[in-house]
C-alpha cells in the first residue's frame, strides 16, 4: 500500500544525488540531501538509496568526487522516520566485512528497522586502484565476505576462515531492532553473483543497464535468476525482486553515464510503465531521476498520485 492507505502496485524509491556535479550542476551538500530527505517523506516515497562509490569517471574522462555512502546512510537514517533505506550497493571489498555487519546492525538500530543492506563485488577498477584496494579476484572476496556477513546477521555469531578472510569466535553485539538483522539485497547478473545472490539474498536486483531500462527487458533477467535459484536448490518466490530504472523529468539537464534511453512522458505514462515492472514481478523500484533535486522529487510526486490511483 502507498501512504495514506493508497494502494500502489510495487515500492518506490530513488537514488540520492551524491556526486560533485549531481545538484543542478554543482555539488550536492549536506542541507540539500537532508531537504531532499524531508520532501521524499513528503510526496509518499518508499525509500532512499545510496550508492558507494569513491571516485567516479564521467564519459568525457573526468573524476567525479562522492560523499562517503555509509556516513551519509547514518545522517539520513537520523533524519527520517518512513522511508526504507537501502545501500545499492556496498563494495564489499573496501572494508572488512565483519565490520560492514558491525556498521549495518548500527545504522538499522539508527533508523529503527528500515535498513536494506545492498552488497556487492564492485566493478571500476580505477576506484580500487586509485584507493589501493585489490582488483584482481574481487568476486571471489566478495563470496567469502557475503558469507560472512550472512552469517553475522543471522546467527549473531560467526567462526570462519577463508582464503582473503578470517574471523574467529566473532559476536555481533549489541543486535538491533531485528532479531536476523536487515535484509540482504545482492545486485548483479553474472552467472557466479547470480548463484550468490540465490544463495544468500532476500531481495535480487537488477540494474537498468541489464535490462534496456524498460520493464520489458525485465523478464529475461529474471529468468535467468530464477535457473540460478534451481541450481542451489532455493525456491525463488523467498527472494524479492527489485528493478532499477532512469526517469528524465522535464526540465533535466545533461544525461551521462547512461546505456539505454530514460523513461520519460507524461505522468500517467510514467506510471504506467511502474505498473509494468510491477507486473513483471518487480517488487521495489530505484528510481534514478534527472533532474536529481527538489525540483525533480515534485515532479516525480505528481507521478506517485497517479500510480496510487491504480
């Protein structure tokens, strides 16, 4: 149900603006996300994301600078007190993971239970070399780090040693809100994160450069997660899926990074293709909307009073 007791077919959510040139052109600051946090309550949205990135490369070659994803995770999980906020997703392999579990179980006690901790292996190699973190074999740390997380959540307790990781007798304590912690979102679509994500994930997600960007394009991948969740014998109704997608408003600026045509229309058009994700399976929505500002969120309202009308 959308808020107010309106019914909405899936959730919705958008990715924050978290790069230097993300604000009308200029650097996000810490007072325009936190308003930006405030008018998403407002208009009725279902979630907030962050993504993790340290140094982003545009199309044209430059570096683009971003805030730090679980820092601002912690100040949004203080500001709100609705919206579900998720990591899409954490690069496991820049922090130790049973720390990553030690930081997820604080920022849920933060937000009281609306964490959805997204994980991933990571996939720009100048971020890892420009940091000094390992590139080579970072799907394998990645399961090794997964496992542990996974297990820390859920059982409290974890005794491991692996190949790139070793925790013994480790605790996590104190637990927050939720018994098993928050739940685990694994994006990806490679035949090996497909199998990690069927094994251990309670949400799968798929990115809009996957699917063309259109609801139609969903289908295929889904297939192909449901075959991974038979071979590890997983009934792939447990897992939820979700969907990420670009919308361009009007008004909205340059476009980059981008591999497929926006989403774009009317509000009744936009709604309508929601509407299609939602009957493809799709179950939760990250929106990454141009523009990325207040001005956007308003625009993108009008669209949540048409998807709740049904």
């Amino acid at each position: 149900m959308g808020t107010n007791g309106r019914r909405r077919p899936l959730e919705v959510g958008i990715l924050v603006p978290q790069g230097e040139y993300r604000w009308n052109g200029r650097l996000p600051r810490w007072s325009d996300l936190a308003a930006m946090a405030r008018l998403a309550e407002d208009i009725g949205l279902d979630s907030l994301w962050v993504v993790d990135h340290l140094l982003y490369r545009t199309p044209d070659g430059d570096p683009e600078g971003m805030w730090e994803c679980w820092s601002l995770l912690a100040a949004l999980a203080a500001v709100t007190e609705r919206v579900k906020l998720g990591t899409l997703v954490v690069c496991t392999n820049w922090r130790n993971p049973a720390l990553i579990a030690k930081m997820a179980e604080t920022v849920d006690e933060i937000c009281g239970g609306r964490l959805i901790l997204g994980l991933g292996a990571g996939n720009t190699e100048h971020e890892f070399r420009r940091f000094g973190f390992p590139w080579e074999r970072r799907v394998s740390r990645f399961a090794e780090a997964l496992h542990i997380i996974h297990g820390l959540l859920r059982n409290g307790w974890i005794d491991y040693v692996g190949e790139f990781y070793a925790v013994r007798d480790c605790l996590l304590r104190p637990r927050g809100p939720r018994p098993q912690g928050p739940p685990i979102l694994v994006g990806g679509n490679g035949p090996r994160l497909l199998r990690l994500a069927a094994r251990y994930a309670d949400i799968w997600n798929t990115y809009y450069d996957f699917t063309g960007n259109r609801a139609s394009g969903v289908g295929q991948q889904i297939a192909a997660f449901h075959a991974a969740c038979q071979d590890v014998g997983r009934d792939p109704a447990t897992v939820e899926l979700s969907a990420s997608a670009l919308v361009a408003l009007p008004g909205h600026g340059r476009i980059y990074g981008v591999v497929a045509d926006p989403v774009r229309g009317s509000p009744e058009e936009i709604a309508e293709e929601f509407r299609a994700y939602a009957r493809a399976g799709v179950r939760h929505l990250q929106l990454r909307i141009e523009p990325n500002t207040l001005e956007g969120l308003e625009q993108l309202g009008k669209v949540l009073e048409v998807l709740d009308r049904g």
